[in-house]
C-alpha cells in the first residue's frame, strides 16, 4: 500500500525537478549548446506535462478569420505544434480577437511612447492562473499597420498573430541584438546585421542593425515564461 510520506516524496521530487530544469533553461540559455540542451528540456516538459496539440478559436469578421488560418497554416510554430482551427470558443486552448482600438485601452494604462512623442499601441496575450489564454489583436494596427515596425501591412499581421500566439503558447519576449555581437552566426549577416526574433516587440520598432521580422526563428522557441502569470505580454 503507498503511503502518504511515499506520496508526498514524489509530488516534491516532481516539483524540484520542475524548478531545477528551468533554472537549467535560465542559466543554459546563453550559448549555442545551451539553447540545443533548453530544445531538448523544452521537449522533455512538453511530453511530461502535456501535449503539443494546440487548438484556437478567432472572434472576428470572416476576412480576419482566413488571414489568421492563413498566417497559423504556415507558422513556425508547427515546427514543434500541432496547430488546428476549432469553432468551440469554450474548448479552445487559445482565442483569438480583433478588438476596436478604445477597448484597447483597459490594457495601456501606462502608455509607452516613441521617440516623436506618439503612443506606442500593442497587442497584447493576457493569461491568468486558472484561464486559457487570450489573445487581442489592435484593430487599428491589423487594418492599417505600424510603420515604426518596419514591416508591410502583410507582414505586420504575420509578426503580430505569430508573436502573440507564441504568448500564447507560453513563449516569452526575445531581445534584438543590433548591432552588438550576435550569440549566433545564423542570425548574423554580411552587412553586420541582426535578424530580430519574431518575440522581439517589432511594434516598437527595431535596434540600430537589427533586421525587421515576421517569421518564428528558433531563438523563438528558447526563453519560455518561467510561470503563470496575471497580466499582458
């Protein structure tokens, strides 16, 4: 018969082991080797903790429904993702939402601002301990685009529904390097310049050197949210 001590000691190895493989992640994270060894924890934890097919979910006019299936059929995401299309909004593992921007400003109560004094407008993921997550795309920046960004009206629609679905998919944001020295030769050109993982925040406009993007690169996959969190990325 297993005893309560029995029980209690694996449910603590469990919960160390947890802990020690994303301090493995935080500390790993920095080298080619370390982000080879972070894909393979990543993968580890994704076959402990649950499966990689992921579901979504789009409030939206039709036109906005095609160009997200669209844009997620292509997705680098499906490098490590099963990703599908359902019409349960209640059984979706993500939704997805085109929202007028003045019920955008719940989430910009400390607005942020670009060098010429205009606000910065984001769209933003939010997730709580006990809810999927959510995801609300600025209806304003969807039809019209964000010049700062640096990347065509086609473009920012593929930056923006595949960077707020790797929020979605509990992928945290990525810094762009510039021009200082790149971690990795592949995201390094001739010109010295740097290609901006697609969870760099592109909306705020790209670093001295840094190349506009709108594609999943692997840097994507390797800095995770390291727990539940209550707020908007």
């Amino acid at each position: 018969m297993i005893s309560i001590a029995n029980i209690t000691n694996v449910v603590l190895f469990i919960l160390l082991t947890y802990i020690l493989i994303y301090v493995l992640i935080y500390i790993l994270d920095k080298s080619r080797i370390g982000r080879a060894i972070n894909d393979l924890i990543n993968n580890i934890i994704n076959l402990i903790i649950g499966s990689n097919e992921v579901t979504y979910y789009t409030h939206g006019d039709i036109a906005f429904k095609n160009e997200v299936n669209s844009i997620l059929s292509k997705s680098g995401w499906l490098k490590k993702y099963k990703i599908t299309e359902t019409n349960d909004p209640d059984g979706a593992t993500i939704v997805i939402n085109l929202t007028e921007r003045n019920d955008m400003d719940i989430f910009h109560t400390k607005p942020q601002y670009y060098p010429n004094g205009k606000q910065i407008r984001f769209s933003v993921t939010t997730q709580s301990s006990n809810e999927k997550p959510e995801i609300f795309i600025d209806k304003d920046n969807w039809m019209n685009g964000v010049p700062e960004s640096g990347l065509t009206l086609s473009q920012y629609r593929e930056y923006v529904i595949n960077h707020e679905f790797g929020h979605g998919l509990g992928y945290d944001h990525q810094k762009c390097a510039g021009m200082n020295k790149p971690e990795d030769d592949k995201y390094y050109n001739s010109n010295k310049q740097v290609l901006c993982p697609v969870m760099y925040q592109m909306t705020r406009g790209v670093p001295s050197g840094g190349i506009p993007n709108y594609k999943v690169t692997d840097k994507d996959f390797t800095e995770r949210i390291r727990s539940r969190y209550l707020g908007i990325l």
